[in-house]
C-alpha cells in the first residue's frame, strides 16, 4: 500500500542526466511512495529517462503560445523603420530601440514560461492529495512553495545547481527577480537537500537563511558493478592493449575540455583521450573541432547519448577518468566536492581519478589515494603514468571511495525519514 505521494517539480527538464532525481524517485518508491515529477521537454537533445515503476507519473509542461509572436512582431514592427531613410543618428536611435525591445520580449518571455509552469502544475495538482512537495533548484522552490501555500503541504527544497545575486547584471531584471524569490521561499522549506557541505554554507550564506540540511552527493546508485566492458574500444575498433582516458560529460569552456585535449596530443600512441557528451551534438560545432584540432589522433569524440542505465558500460570500459572544472566560472563549478556526478561514475566503475586542484576534492582523493590531483594540466601525463604504474592499488582503492562517501543510498535514506517523519 502506497504511503502517499510526492510532488517533484523540476523546471530544468534534463531528467535523463539527473541521477540525483533518478535515483532518489527509484528509491522513494522502493519505499512506497507514488511520485509525480512536473518538468518540460528540453530544447537539448539529452539522452531520455528511463523506466521508472508505475507508482511515476511524469508531467511535462507545455510551452506558452505567445513566444513566436511577441519575438517575430518586434523583428517586423522595427524592420522597416531601421532601413528607411532617416538621418545615420536617428537610424541608430531605431537600431537601439530594437534591441533594448528584443531584451525586453526574452524577459517578457522568461516570466511567461515560469507563468505557464506554475499554471500547469497547480492545474496538475489541485485534486490530488500529496505528502510533500521537492522543488528542485530556483525555479521549482518557488513554484512549490507558492502551492503549498494554498493547499498546505510541506517543503524540501533540492539544490543541483547554485547561482549568486552578483552573477546578475541590474538590466536582468527578470533573473534578479527569480534569485530573490528563491531567497524568500528558502527561509519557508522544512530540510535543504544539497551535494556537499561547502555548497550548503556557499548557499546559505547566499540566501541568508538557516535550514536543516541533508547532504545527497550527485552519485550513483548501488555497489561496484566490477564489470569488463569494451563498449569504446568496439565502438572506436581501438586494440585491446589500448588504454583509454575518459572525459564522460559535457564538453565545454566550463570544463577545459579544450585545454585537456591540447596535453593529450603529445600522449603516447598507447593512450587515447574519449570525450563522450551527455547530450547529441554536431561534430561541426566550432568548440568540438577545435578539442578534434587540438588533440589530433590521440582524441575521439563520443557524441550520441545513452540511456541511463547503460552509463556503467561506458564507464567500465575507460581505464582512467579525467575532469577538470574552471574555478572562474564561479562557485557552481568550483565547488564540486559531492556535486561531480562524473566523479562519483569513475570511482563506482573502479576507475582512478585524475583531477584539477579544487576545494573539497583534495583532501578526498588524497585521503583514499583513489587518484591524483594536479595543479595544472601539463601534470597530467605524468600523473597518468604513475596511476598506471601502481594501477590496481589506485583502482581498489577508488571503489572504496565510492562506497563508503559517495553511493546514493547511504546518503538518500536520510532524507526518506525526514519524509516519513512530517506531520501532515
């Protein structure tokens, strides 16, 4: 018999690359909860969720109808003035005009689409009675906590991603807005589920508030799976005594992805670097050519995603993981002791870790000794070879790192009697 049922409301729509919300949904009804998840369809062709039990309803929000019209007539309504013959200033005036109208429409469109979410999900949810409601990041705390407020349901609040005040320019109104409306409803929530304690001081420092918190690190679910997979070296017709480095994740500026792929270039012929994207991409997109460029022969692209479940083949079949996150991205990429979910995947697949220095991640990866830490990325090569010198040690030791600090469960189970514990 179900306990009750739990309302997820996630703005972002990348369910697919989520473990966090995968595994905890797989978990919350493992104990006997129904969930319902309130999301959109992504404009990024991530890879698709996967099977949940039938206790999961997932809803997905439509788009408000208004977008092309407000965007098309501001292009139309000011086409014909910026090319008529008027005075060069007053032609400029006109130019400005527009784009101040063009910012103007995304904000305009930005509020709406947080209208038509919160819209939705009040339609969705008004004739069913619930246990709690999650709000995942910015936009689905607030939309949760506008709703409890009429039907009187108590709060978590999950934070995947972190963003300050500063980052916002004062023009972008609309985000500043959105960043004080989650300071506001961040001090109504019963428990703060977040990856680490560094992000939570980081947040709550950041929205001024003091709440009970429950660290969930962004990790896999279940033990080691000590699997002996060659899903690269098949799909890439490598040797089998090729050794293969892995960067699983977006490929992006925010991760250096660039940057690895210039040391991997003066690799040995022995090793090879396999990029593989969360997401579908162009092999044209300008960035990826570069890193092809740039890292010659010794790197490949993956760029097709993969059903969740199949992630443990891709993993298992690397011998080395590889990730580096840029510190000047601010605190949501610097910050990544408990919030890397590619780390948590090397360790579960036993492959040991090869990382930018950053806080948090030192003293883990040097505590279990499952990897290295380099201060700069022309350390790596050599890194590698002292991993692959000692290899067994460093990969022993990385699947007992996984176990004991970052498998979801341990974590997770904490937050499923917190739920059971409310007093509705």
């Amino acid at each position: 018999m179900a306990k009750g049922t739990i309302a997820i409301f996630f703005w972002d729509g990348w369910l697919g690359v989520a473990p966090s919300l995968i595994n905890a949904i797989r978990l919350l009804t493992e104990a006997g909860y129904k969930v319902d998840i309130i999301t959109r369809h992504s404009k990024t062709e991530f890879a698709k969720f996967p099977h949940f039990s039938s206790g999961v309803r997932i809803l997905f929000c439509p788009s408000p109808k208004t977008q092309s019209i407000v965007i098309n007539n501001i292009g139309s309504s000011l086409g014909d003035i910026s090319k008529s013959n008027i005075i060069v200033i007053l032609k400029m005036f006109f130019q400005f005009l527009k784009r101040v109208l063009q910012k103007l429409s995304g904000q305009i469109l930005f509020i709406a689409e947080r209208l038509q979410f919160l819209k939705f999900s009040y339609n969705s949810l008004k004739y069913r009675k619930y246990h709690c409601f999650v709000g995942v990041d910015k936009e689905g705390l607030i939309i949760a906590t506008i709703i409890s407020f009429f039907v009187k349901i108590p709060v978590f609040y999950w934070s995947l991603e972190i963003c300050f005040l500063n980052e916002f320019k004062f023009i972008d109104w609309d985000k500043r807005l959105v960043k004080h409306l989650e300071r506001i409803c961040h001090r109504k929530v019963q428990l703060t589920i977040i990856q680490d304690k560094q992000r939570a001081k980081a947040l709550m420092d950041e929205n001024r508030v003091k709440s009970r918190v429950a660290i969930v690190p962004n990790a896999p679910l279940g033990r080691s799976p000590k699997l002996s997979s060659n899903y690269f070296q098949c799909k890439f017709n490598l040797p089998d005594f090729q050794r293969i480095i892995l960067h699983m994740g977006w490929i992006s500026e925010n991760f250096l992805s660039l940057e690895i792929a210039k040391v991997a270039s003066k690799w040995p012929d022995t090793w090879t670097l396999i990029f593989h994207e969360r997401a579908r991409r162009d092999p044209s997109d300008p960035y990826l050519r570069n890193i092809q460029k740039e890292g010659g022969n010794h790197v490949l692209l993956s760029l097709d995603p993969v059903p969740f479940d199949e992630l443990d083949l891709l993993y298992s079949s690397g011998h080395i993981g590889i990730f580096a996150y840029n510190s000047n991205s601010g605190p949501n990429f610097s910050l990544m002791a408990g919030a890397s979910g590619k780390l948590a995947h090397y360790l579960k697949c036993g492959l040991p870790v090869i990382c930018l220095t950053l806080p948090g991640l030192n003293e883990i990866i040097c505590k279990y000794q499952c990897g290295l830490v380099v201060e700069d990325l022309l350390e790596v090569t050599r890194a590698i070879e002292i991993i692959f010198n000692n290899y067994d040690f460093y990969k022993a030791n990385a699947v007992k790192c996984y176990e004991e600090i970052y498998e979801f469960s341990r974590h997770f189970n904490q937050v499923i009697k917190d739920i059971e514990n409310l007093n509705i």
